[in-house]
C-alpha cells in the first residue's frame, strides 16, 4: 500500500456469507428453503459431526461441530446434506466475482468471506453495502452480513454482530462502548488458548485489554501482544491486499494435552490425530501446503516454533505426520509436554498447484494424472459438476479413532 | 614450539582446513586446528569428523623458504580466532611459540597475540588410509565431475543416501550419479591411471563433502589420488589429504531409470533454451510452483510458457534445430532444468521425452559423457 494513504480514513467492507454451505444447499434445491437443514460428515455414520447449518437449524439449538446424533435428538426432522464442496467452490467463484464488480480491491479470507476497500469508490460505504447485500441476494441466492468499518478489524467484528442478512456500521468512537463489554475470547484473532492466558493478568474483557499499557502487552506476549492491544484499541493498518494469495494463508491445529505428557507414543498419537484435522481442512478449502511446522508448548510455557519447507506440494496427512513428527524429534527437549500444534502454510489452491513427480514412483502417478485428465476434460465439455472423482464427494473421516 | 613462517602460505593452508572446521561440532577439540612442525615442513589439520583435512607446507618451495624452525612441536588453536588473526596480521612472516601450557604468542610486525592453545594430544586421529589401490584422475576433470552432479543431490532427510554422490568404477569407466528423485544427473569419464583390475560400485560420498572439496583441487591437470576403504574416501593431492566418510546404506540402482528410447526428440541450443526457461520462470517463482510449460508447435518451434494466477502469464518460442516424434505438452520445475542445462558444457543439447508424465533425458548431441533426467510434474 502507497505511503499516501496510510493514515487516511478508509471504508472498509467485511463480507462475511451467511451458513454458507446450507445456503447453497438450499439455492440448488429450493425444497430446502426454510428449512432445518444441516450439513454434515457421513450421515450414515453416527460419528458425523455437524459443518455449518441454517439459521432455523440453529434456533433449534443445533451448532456447528456438534455430532450427529446429538443435532437429531434436539431437531428430529432436520435435514442432513454431505458437503460438497466443488460445489461451495463454484459459488464462492461468483461471490467473488460479484464484489469484484466494485472494486479490485478484494481480497479473499477464506471460501466465503472477503474484505474490501472501498475508500476510493465514488458513492457512500453504506449504498454499496446494501446494493451488494441485495444481489448477493438476487443474482446468487446467497444471504450474507456485512461489516462498515474505518479497518480490517473492526468491519470484522461488525459483520459478527447482525446475522443474517445484517449490515452493521462500527466506527472507531464506539469501539469503548460496543467492543470493550465483550469477553476477550470474542475478540477476532484471540483464540482459547490466548484468552486463558490473558486471565492471568486479569484481563477478561477487551476493555481490560485495551486499557493495559502498550509496553506492558509487548512485554508479555511480543508484537502478537502489541496487535492484538491495538486491536482492543480499534487500531489496526494492514491493508485490504488483492495479491494476497494462498501461499499467505495456513491451516493449523493445536490442543492443549489434558496432562502434561513426556511419553512419545502418546505424543505420536496426539500428532497424529493433529495431522488427520490439518489433512480434513486443507481438504476442505481444496489447497495443498508447501511448509510444515509445529508448536511445542512446555510445561513452563516456554513456546517453540519450528518448521520446515518441503521440497514438494502436500495434503496427506501421511507426510504432514511424517514431517511434523520429525521436526518435533528434532527439537524436543523432552521435558513434559502441555501443548502441540501442527500448521500447514505456504498454501496453494489444488487448482494452481503441481506435484513433482518422484523418478522411484512415478508410474503410480501417471495413473492418476489419466485420471485427473480425463475428469478435466468431461468438465470442460459438460460443466464443472457434471462428474468429480469419488474421494472429493465424500469428505475424509479422520481414520485413526 | 617455535618458528616463523612466511604469512601468506600460513593463511592460505588455514583457509584450506578451515573448510572442514564446524562451529556447530559436538566435540570441543574440533573447534580447533591442529598444527604440528617438524624437520620438514608444517601440517594443518581441521575437522568435523565428517570431513578431515590436513594440509603440509613444506619447509623450502621452488628455493623460496617457507618455514624457519627453531624448535619442533604441536598445538591446537581456535579455529575461529586463528583464521581470522592471521588474515589481519600486519608482517610478511610470522612467528609463533607455544609454552609448556600450550600457551601461544603469534607476532607479526609490531603486532603480538596471546592466545589459549588446546592440547594436542586429545586431537583425534585422522583415519589411516592405506594406498595400495589407487585411482588417478586429474584435478580439472574432478572438479567438472562434481560440479556436473553435485547439484542434483537431495537436500532432505528423508533417504540419507540420496544426500551423496554414487561414484563407481567398472572396466576403467568411472561414473558419479546423484539424484533427489525428482531429477537425476550422471557423469561418465574413462580412466586411465588407475590401479589394474579396480573397481566400485556402492561408494556413496556426502554431497557437502565434494562442495567443499571442489574449493580445495586445483583447476589443473595435475592428477588426484583417489583411495576408497571400507567407510571413508581419500583424495590425495600434492599438498593435501581430504578424507571424506561414506555414506551407510545401497544407493538405488539408477541404471534403469534412464530411458533408452525417445518418442519425441528436440534439439536445441543450450544457451537459448537455457534463457528461455529462465525468463518464463520469473513468474513461476513469484507463483511459488516454478512450473514451466514446453509445448511442440512444428517441427521447428516449442513454446515456453508460465502462468502465474496472481502475477501474469508468459509465452515465448523457441526455434529448435530439430523436432522428431509425437506432440507434446509436458511441465516441468524451471529450476531443475535451469540446473541441469547449466551443468552440459555443451552448445547443443537433444532432449528426449517418452510422454508427459514420465523422466525425459537431456544429454549433448555430441558424446554421452553427461546425462540429466528430469522428472515432469502433474496437476492435481
């Protein structure tokens, strides 16, 4: 971003889809419509868990993450969809496409949000806002919230506080009385394990953490503490960035052990099923990762980073437990062990991505390469869910429980 | 200990051992260098196990005197400190003395050090190598071999052995093979001066050792002396021993890999094929993938392209001397193919292709001496 507009006020957008799986689901097959409709893991198997679901499903209690099971004791008739995410993909193609329409200035957070700046636009922030809304509306089928905000930040927060279907200004002024109230946890960017750790200086509401001293948070926990004050503050100049592309991006995940462990087949089995959620979500959003690394947090919250580029594109939870496993021999000081994480970064979307072949395999991938082709050009002829292959219509379980 | 010696030959000889000095050993004395003089000359000695190095100055060199010895003996100095303190040394010569606690004055022009010596004695041997069979090659020849195949070892951990070179030795023919799995690179060259009835097969030799040990020989015809043991490999020049170990384990058999028929050939010119995957690669880096298109047009244009979602697209024709076959569309990664047509020395290359989704194979159109194989990648 140019030195100029730094420090100018911005409008920005946070477009954020409302449900948006269910509600392609029910753009598709409008029997759906009004309906308690959820989407999940295989429904034949009790272990499914819930992605998203509509809005109706939702009054009924029914969350996302939430087993199957569960979901149909509180909502005996809802209706259960699998994902089908080239589907979600071909969507997301158009919602962007559409916000394009205004500016170029779009950059993509994940399937179906994006923020945009529209500082430099002609009409007023609030027109464009409700003139998108309604065609997102009309021309796609899909209900969404918008967030007006002078930042990145603060249009986030925005479009969190009316679903659906709501357009929410947040302007800097009322950070103090809209923003300070909440919990810290509320907070986009502080996860649980950030929120537990800012109890011990008593800070639970975002008021608390906005009020620290600036050197007293970049003591405590570095520049993360300094932006995520700033935040709390309702500060926040990163720019809406266009090029931003995948390889930006991550997909992480990490849990904190229920006790301590020092023992390494439990720390392998923690791995492993860290690697199989990676896998399950970088399936989900269609990338492969470049970067493998991994986080070690000690008893004595000593935190350890550590990661390493691999010489070929990934996705298999084979090589992500593989590569993080070895990092983790690497470096663990084997003292007992509190939290572990695993994040796959340097991200590309399968569709702008290569896999180097091996001299020692390769006559395997020639065989799925036919396969791929062959699928491609069926697209190309019919359309692009005319036909896919069977392991991206159903969603991978996690196969190590 | 006492002498003086002349400065340039000192600092040369230590920055030829220093190669093999690491700053992350796990053995404190290999921090150090060894330096011993006797009657005849000095020896230098750095290591970091892996790699040794030992390195003589003789006393007298084409009349010139090199060395005065007062009084023989042996020390161990900071690697680190001593390289850099007699690069910086002021005098033309000079002079060092140990005491009896291995205490060290180095005095040069107006300038004297005072530095903390190890005992010599705790300095590990190097290995004995014995040399009864013996391959003789020349220094220049040595180092195009290394710098021809080097490039193409494996930089992971995944198969250890892959990190090294395979050099064998059959009917006079030694060959060095090295390959990532992605792409492969061979080097042959006969071999006269060696000892009668030699052979190897399974020698695998770490890449980081022929790195550094192509610094050390001379760009020169002067013969290397090659010795292989059980676990470790001796190159042997006028002035200087470099042990490298070997690495465990079968390196595959590579011999197979190569294809021995084309279905589409091309041949071209190296340096215009060489720019021109270059420039399409500018945007393929941005993009992360360095993927590069080769695409057949006629029987006497390919086109180059790259597309980078986020940065742009390039297009560019090359005119080939010769096109033969099928059609083709085949990508591959630019900087694999950047590596191995920098390592031809040729003008002219002829590549062949057995299909999209398997290795094609680059080699001069004149000799078989070098041979590149380069592994294509598939979408997703």
């Amino acid at each position: 971003m140019n030195q100029e507009s730094v420090g100018k006020r911005r409008f920005i957008l946070h477009v954020d889809m409302n449900s948006f799986y269910a509600s392609v689901e029910s753009v598709v097959d409008p029997s759906l419509k009004g309906k308690a409709l959820a989407i999940a893991g295989n429904p034949q198997e009790r272990r499914g868990i819930i992605v998203t679901c509509s809005y109706e499903a939702r009054k009924r209690g029914v969350k996302t993450t939430m087993p199957l099971w569960q979901a149909k004791r509180l909502c005996p008739e809802l209706i259960i969809r699998r994902p089908d995410f080239p589907k979600y993909r071909t969507f997301s193609k158009r919602m962007f496409q559409l916000l394009r329409e205004y500016t170029e200035m779009v950059e993509p957070v994940s399937i179906d949000e994006g923020y945009m700046d529209v500082t430099h636009l002609a009409s007023n922030p609030i027109e464009i806002a409700q003139d998108l809304q309604r065609r997102l509306y009309e021309e796609i089928g899909l209900p969404c919230s918008i967030g007006i905000a002078p930042n990145k930040f603060l249009a986030k927060m925005a479009s969190d506080m009316k679903k659906p279907m709501g357009i929410t200004i947040l302007r800097k002024r009322e950070v103090h009385h809209i923003l300070w109230p909440k919990h810290v946890a509320e907070m986009h960017g502080i996860g649980q394990a950030t929120a537990e750790k800012l109890k011990q200086y008593d800070i639970y509401t975002i008021g608390d953490l906005a009020q620290q001293d600036r050197y007293t948070m970049k003591q405590r926990m570095g520049v993360n503490g300094v932006k995520m004050w700033e935040r709390a503050n309702g500060i926040d100049d990163s720019p809406v960035n266009p090029q931003r592309a995948d390889e930006f991006q991550s997909i992480g995940n990490s849990t904190t052990l229920a006790e301590d462990l020092d023992d390494e087949a439990s720390l392998f089995h923690i791995f492993s099923s860290l690697a199989t959620s990676v896998e399950k979500r970088m399936f989900e959003k269609s990338v492969v990762g470049q970067h493998v690394q991994i986080v070690i947090r000690y008893r004595d919250r000593k935190t350890v980073t550590r990661s390493k580029a691999l010489d070929n594109t990934f996705h298999e939870k084979q090589i992500i437990l593989q590569e993080a496993w070895a990092l983790f021999l690497k470096h663990w000081t084997r003292e007992p062990v509190r939290l572990l994480g695993i994040t796959a970064s340097a991200l590309l979307s399968k569709e702008h991505a290569f896999r180097q072949m091996d001299l020692f395999t390769y006559e395997k991938d020639e065989k799925t390469e036919k396969v791929n082709q062959l699928v491609q050009n069926l697209q190309e002829k019919f359309g692009q869910s005319s036909i896919r292959k069977g392991a991206e219509a159903a969603p991978l379980e996690p196969h190590d429980e | 200990m006492k002498f003086q010696i002349n400065r340039s030959h000192l600092l040369e000889g230590v920055q030829d051992v220093m190669k093999a000095v690491s700053s992350r050993t796990t053995i404190p004395i290999l921090t150090g260098i060894k330096m011993e003089v006797h009657s005849e000359g000095m020896v230098l000695t750095g290591s970091d196990n892996d790699i040794s190095i030992e390195r003589h100055i003789p006393i007298e060199e084409a009349g010139n005197v090199n060395i005065e010895v007062a009084q023989p003996g042996k020390i161990v100095l900071s690697a680190r400190y001593f390289s850099d303190i007699v690069r910086k040394l002021p005098g033309e010569t000079v002079e060092i003395e140990v005491g009896e606690r291995f205490e060290t004055t180095l005095r040069s022009g107006a300038s004297e050090f005072n530095l903390i010596g190890l005992d010599p004695e705790e300095y590990p041997r190097l290995p004995q190598v014995e040399e009864k069979e013996v391959l003789m090659i020349q220094g220049d020849l040595l180092r195009q071999m290394i710098r021809q195949t080097v490039f193409a070892v494996s930089t992971t951990e995944t198969r250890p052995i892959l990190t090294g070179v395979n050099m064998k030795l059959e009917e006079g023919v030694l060959t060095f093979v090295s390959t990532d799995s992605h792409r492969l690179a061979k080097r042959i060259a006969s071999i006269d001066n060696s000892t009668e009835g030699l052979a190897f097969q399974n020698v695998v030799i770490p890449g980081k050792s022929l790195n550094e040990l192509s610094k050390i020989v001379e760009e020169s015809s002067e013969l290397v002396h090659i010795v292989v043991t059980n676990n470790q490999v001796l190159f042997k020049t006028k002035n200087t021993l470099f042990f490298s170990r070997l690495l465990d384990g079968n390196y595959p058999d590579t011999s197979k890999l190569v294809p021995s028929e084309s279905k589409t050939t091309l041949v071209l010119s190296t340096k215009e094929f060489l720019q021109a995957i270059d420039r399409a690669s500018l945007l393929a880096k941005e993009g992360k993938n360095n993927v590069v298109k080769l695409a057949t047009i006629d029987e006497t244009n390919i086109q180059i392209s790259s597309n980078s979602p986020e940065v742009g697209k390039v297009f560019e024709n090359v005119t080939t001397q010769s096109m033969q076959g099928e059609e083709l569309k085949i990508s591959f990664n630019a900087k694999y193919m950047i590596d191995a047509l920098k390592a031809m020395d040729c003008s002219d290359i002829e590549i062949w292709f057995t299909g999209a989704m398997r290795p094609f194979l680059i080699r001069p159109t004149e000799g078989e001496t070098v041979t590149q194989l380069i592994v294509p990648v598939r979408t997703y």
